[in-house]
C-alpha cells in the first residue's frame, strides 16, 4: 500500500500557502514516493472528512497564487460548531486520519493552529505543522511565511498615502493588521519613513504623539504618517486591560466571572474603533485635518514575495524530509539560513511580540520615528 500524508490549511489565510502545498506535495511524490491528500478548509474538512488528491495537475501553476487552494478556516477540532451545537469533534477526527492510513498530517498555520495541532498530537496523530502569519507572531521561529508580503504591500500603500498626505496637508491614520502584536505595523512604518508608528508592545500616550506632529508642524512639515497596528493600544486602555485580564484570572464566583467576560467584550468591541477614535484625537490635538484608512484584508491577498515563495518552498521540503526521517509532533522552525525541528509543546501558548531592545525599535527611534511613548 502506498504511503499517505494529509495537508491542511487553517486560520486567516496568507501568501504562500500554495508555494508550501506544493513544495510538499512534490517533495513527498519525487522524493519519497508519498501519496499526498489535502483536507478542505482546515479541521472542518478533517472533521468531515472532505478531501482532494494532491497530484499531478493540481500541484503545477501554483507557486505564485495567493490564498490557498485548500480553503481554510477558523474551526478549533475541540470546539467544532455542528448544526446548532459546538462539539469536541477530535475522535471524528481521529477517525478520518486512520481511514485514510495517514503517516502524518500536516497543519499549516499560525500560533492558534499550532495549539490545535497539538491537540491532536494529545489524541494520538502523527502531525507536523508549518509556521505561516503575516502576523510573524508564532514562537520559536525567526519568521512566518506571509510576513513578507503583507509588509510589502502595507509598505506600498503608505508610500501612496504619502504624496495625498502632503498634497492635503492632513494627518494620515493608516491600521495595519497584526493582531496583538506589532511586527508588521513596525516593519511597514519603517520601511515607509511613517513619522509615528504606534504598536501593541509600546502603549501610547496620545499628547506625546500630538505633539511629535506638532513640532513638525514648526518646522514646515504640514502633514504627518500615523502608523498604527490594529492591536495598539493607549497607555489608559493598556491599563484597563491589563486589570481585567487581573480579574480574569483571579476567578471569583459566577456571576463575577460572567461580569468580567462581558466587560472584556465591551472592551474588545470599543477597541475595534480605535484608529477612528486616535485620528479625532488627533484632529483635535493639533488642529490638522485627518483622515484614517484601514488596508485590512487586501494585506493578506494576492501573489506572494519571491522571499515569501522561497521560505515556504524551503519549509515545506523540509517538512517531507522530517516526516521521512519519521519525526512527529514539531513546528518546522526557521532558524537563520538553515530549518529546525521544535516541538510543539514548546510552540504552543506563547506569543512572539515585538522585543522593546529590538534593532528595529532603536533605527526608528535614532532616526528621528515618534513611537508613542518612551521606550528607553
Ligand atoms: O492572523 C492574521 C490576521 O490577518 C490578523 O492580522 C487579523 O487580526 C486577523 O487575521 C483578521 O482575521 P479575519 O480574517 O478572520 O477577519
């Protein structure tokens, strides 16, 4: 009987999926004789056990396609909605990976599909997982597949709000994706000379970002480039949610956990205004007319980098190999030039965030980049 692996894609999507489908797809059909398939939409798709066959064809020309052939998903396998009921679908699950005599499955995503990937190491799969975000927030990995090209294409678009800025004399508010942690929003600030960057690691303090567009205001610099990452928060709101997750964590009866669960959701949705609120502020503040924009999902669309298409090539190659080697339950992990093998416990319920000695922090602030607050 032929070997067999299984793929699947999960989590918000991003470029270079396809590139690692296919580098694995390939791998294991040239040099190791595997037979691939690949589950549809993530662990909904190993849930209900809906699959294509990885090959020939349907590997070739897609090297350069965003998205993900394989659609994805944001289905955990423990909390599963099934008709009007949210199930723990992992023994289905089980089912399907030895119905189709799987040596290893593989899990391609970020920091939440590694911890459900884990999860079904527990419940008894061989599984390997892959590290992709444009988010690059995955622990024990120096990048994530994705990243690149988010922070091209974020970069470009601040490069077009530049010249409408300064034509208009107005402040630009630009959110950048990234979720609670600011690799993107700094890197694409950077590589854009944004004249303020605010990111979740530095709680901002709005008066001293107020005045930082100010003071270019002296010296005849009549609009500003606000960089802002969807996850940042003002050094108030760090406070308020660092006391509920206190709270949180602290328990309390029922009814006072029940309190606190709604009061974070009261938060979490306040939050989601946020840029609009900061470009108010700021309107008001310096008397500058402003604007915001949200880049949103275009971040994550379209043909990958030639780094992005070659981080995954190389990842998912070197996934086949592993799984040839007979190594389970690990993230294939960039580590410089070369790829390591993690475990995944060792993966899973940590997040990579934005160190505050990070050279990039210290270039922004040498050369002159508002970050919100002091760093140093
Ligand atoms: O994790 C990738 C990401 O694009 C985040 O940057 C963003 O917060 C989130 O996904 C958006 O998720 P969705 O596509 O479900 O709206």
């Amino acid at each position: 009987m032929a070997r067999c692996i299984g793929i699947l894609t999960a989590g918000g999507d991003s470029p270079g999926l396809n590139a690692a489908i296919r580098a694995i797809g390939k791998s294991a059909l040239n040099a190791y004789n595997m037979q691939v398939i690949g589950f549809r939409d993530g662990f909904r798709g190993l849930m209900e056990n809906r699959t294509v066959l990885l090959e020939g064809e349907i590997l070739s020309g897609i090297l350069t396609l965003g998205g993900t052939i394989l659609g994805t998903s944001r289905d955990k396998p423990h909390k599963m909605p099934v008709g009007s009921r949210v199930q723990n679908m992992t023994e289905v699950m089980l089912d399907n990976y030895h119905r189709h005599n799987l040596e290893a499955l593989i899990c391609i995503g970020g920091g939440g599909t590694q911890k459900n990937a884990h999860r079904l190491v527990q419940a008894g799969m061989h599984i390997m997982t892959l590290p992709k975000t444009i988010d690059n927030d995955v622990a024990m990995t120096d990048i994530t597949f994705g990243f690149d090209t988010a922070l091209s294409i974020a970069t470009d678009a601040i490069d077009r709000l530049h010249s409408t800025a300064h034509s208009h004399h107005r402040i630009i508010v630009v959110e950048i994706m990234g979720h609670n942690t600011g690799w993107l929003g700094l890197g694409a600030g950077m590589a854009s000379g944004a004249d303020v960057i605010l990111i979740p690691e530095i709680p901002y303090d709005i008066k001293q970002v107020a005045d930082a567009i100010r003071r270019r205001r002296h010296r005849g610099k009549n609009f500003s480039i606000v960089a802002v990452s969807e996850g940042a928060l003002s050094i108030e709101s760090a406070r308020k949610l660092a006391a509920l997750r206190k709270k949180k964590q602290a328990g309390g009866d029922s009814k006072q956990q029940r309190k606190t669960t709604a009061a974070l959701e009261v938060f979490k949705t306040q939050q989601n205004n946020n840029t609009l609120h900061l470009t108010r502020q700021l309107e008001a503040l310096t008397g500058l007319e402003s604007r915001l924009t949200i880049l949103g999902h275009l971040q994550r669309g379209g043909t990958p980098t030639a780094a992005d298409r070659i981080l995954a090539t190389r990842l998912g190659s070197a996934c086949a190999a592993a799984i040839e080697e007979q190594h389970y339950g690990c993230m294939v992990a960039v580590k410089g030039e070369t790829t390591e093998l993690v475990p995944l416990e060792k993966v899973v319920g940590k997040r990579k965030v934005v160190p505050l000695d990070h050279p990039w922090i210290r270039a922004a602030l040498e050369t002159g980049t508002c970050l919100g607050n002091h760093v140093y």
